[in-house]
C-alpha cells in the first residue's frame, strides 16, 4: 500500500529546493525550513517560482519520486519524472484495448454510473441534512434515471452524452448546497478557462490536485495514465488519469469544496480577480485548501468492494490497482468506487 501523507506541497514563492544526502532540503530567503527523506515522498508538488537543483530532480528521477510544476493558481505546466516503471504486458494489454470501443464502453460505463451516482449521494446528503428545494430532489431523481439507462448503453458517444448531461443537472443545482456566503459564493454554471467565480476557482484547484495524485497513482499501478478510455487521447493530456478521477471527484472535490464554503474556512478575501474577469485563488487561501485536503485523505472509510477500512487519500491508488487486476484478467470487471 502506498503511505498517504506522501506528498510534498511548496507554496512559498522563491523557495529553493536542493538535494543534502538522501532528503529534500526546503531553503526560504537562505534559512533551511524544512528536510524530508526522499525515500518518503511520492511526488514532490511546486506551486509557482519555486527553484530546484539539478541534483535534486536527478534524486528523485533515481528514486520514483515525480516533481510536479505548477502555476501559482494550480495550472499543470509540467512534469519530471524518472524511467518508466510497470509491466510492459500490463502496457500493451491497455494499448489494445483503447483500441476496442466494445472494451472502452465497458470501462467507461462503469466508470460513469459510479460518476453519477456519488454526485447523487452528494445531492441526497445535502436533502438530509436541510431538505432544499424541490429542484434538489428532482436533479437526484434525474442522476437515478440516467444511472439505470447507462446499464443499456453499449456506445462510448451514448455514455459520453449521458454523463455530460447528468453533469449539467448536477452542477445547475450546486447552489442550493451552499449554505453560508452565499451572495460571495454564487454558482450559475461550471467554468474553467478561466474560472469566473471563486467556488469555481475553488473547484478547479481541487480538481488539479486530485488529477495529479490520480496520474502518479496509475503511475505507480504500471499504467500508462495518458491513455484512456472515456476521455479519448490528446497530446499532453493524461486522459486515463482524468478517467479514473471522475468517480472520485464528487467525494474527495466537490463536498470539501461545500464544506470549505459552509464552515467559513475559506472567505471572499481569499480570491482576486483580474482584469480579464478571471478569478484567481490568493496564496492563504491556498494554504488553507491544501491542509484541509490533506486532513481530509486522513479520514477512514469502508471500500466498499476491498471491505477493508483505509484513509481515503488512498482512493486514487486503490482504484488504479482495481483497474490493473482487471486489464491484466484477474477481475472480471472494473469495480468502481460507489460512496455511501
């Protein structure tokens, strides 16, 4: 099992990272604020003008540990990583299938049911906790109707159509689960390039987050996380990556999100909007975000096809060792994760 607290965040602009024998060494304006054994880590994650030695990318290319380069808002600019490791077999087996759209419908429509229906468990959450209006309960009943039509559904266009759909009653409805700041705090629509509104800002840092630590969990599964199968292939686009975290992203995205929100952890001030229109996350409340987001992959659950309790940060590597034992034979499907 992977350790979960393995992830190094560098937010502090100007932060220079070097190598000192086997650890990462963490310089702020000439002083050392931190040193942490490379054989710790998994990834090593930088947020903005963050400077590494040669040394150190060298380390951690020898020791498995990808770094990460960010923008100071979460924008993925690059990635350093060492040899490729896996099965090559487990490689050529996902290559073929990619190819074969019965096998790629199979994949995506499981991965799309459990998509809707953890977006649905967020929806009925929110019903029981504070009923809502009528529209909450009809936008969980639509996410219920599209979850029984996908066990038909044979295309990859059909599944694709179907989960873009559920996506747009789920997110028409996201107001009425933000139950403080409201008027700072307005959702009309989902928007990403650029986000214009700070729950959407929000969103899409989180998303970012999940999106890498699903890419090094696959990584580390033998997989090769830029071949998918419902997000077709693109140049630079980790598309079995971004597959894997649409299950996930409802649980481990969405509902920290609300609760950020809701319990005032994160304000208005915390964002700031450009001359575009764009609205751009401030470097405390990133902070923040992130160490609510690590304590949150703190908190135990029961997979609920392993029956085996874990901290859910481990969700993305669990299911991209499902999804390995399943390409590889030993499973006869790909086991979703369904929230409960």
């Amino acid at each position: 099992m992977k350790k979960l607290l393995n992830t190094l965040y560098v937010t502090v602009q100007g932060a220079w990272l070097s190598r000192r024998g086997e650890t990462v060494r963490v310089v702020v304006d000439g002083q050392a604020r931190l040193q942490v054994p490379v054989h710790t880590l998994e990834s090593v994650v930088c947020f903005g003008r963050i400077l590494c030695t040669p040394q150190l990318l060298g380390l951690c290319a020898q020791k498995g540990v990808g770094v990460v380069f960010l923008s100071r808002h979460g924008r993925f600019r690059a990635r350093v990583q060492g040899p490729v490791q896996g099965n090559v077999l487990l490689r050529r087996t996902q290559y073929h299938w990619a190819d074969d759209k019965e096998r790629c419908a199979c994949i995506a429509r499981n991965i799309v049911t459990a998509k809707i229906g953890n977006c649905r468990q967020v929806l009925m959450r929110a019903i029981r906790e504070g009923g809502g209006p009528s529209s909450l309960k009809q936008a969980a009943n639509d996410l219920a109707r599209h979850q029984r039509a996908l066990q038909k559904d044979q295309v990859s266009a059909t599944i694709v159509g179907r989960e873009g759909d559920a996506a747009r009653r789920y997110f028409k409805v996201f107001q009425h689960l933000i139950k403080a700041q409201q008027q700072s705090f307005t959702f009309e629509r989902r928007s990403r390039r650029p986000p214009l509104d700070p729950m959407n800002a929000l969103l899409s840092f989180l998303y970012t987050l999940l999106a890498q630590e699903t890419l090094s969990a696959l990584e580390a599964a033998g997989l090769d996380p830029f071949v998918g199968f419902l997000h077709r292939d693109r140049p630079g686009r980790p598309s079995l990556a971004l597959d894997l975290m649409e299950e996930l992203r409802p649980i481990l995205a969405d509902r920290l999100a609300l609760s950020l929100v809701n319990r005032r952890q994160v304000t208005p001030q915390g964002f700031r909007c450009t001359e575009t229109g764009a609205v751009l996350m401030k470097d405390d409340a990133r902070k923040k975000v992130l160490a609510t987001y690590q304590s949150r992959k703190r908190e135990e659950i029961t997979h609920p096809f392993l029956k085996e309790r874990m901290p859910i940060g481990l969700l993305p590597h669990v299911q991209s060792l499902l999804l390995a034992r399943f390409i590889r034979g030993d499973l006869d499907g790909y086991p979703p994760f369904f929230w409960k």
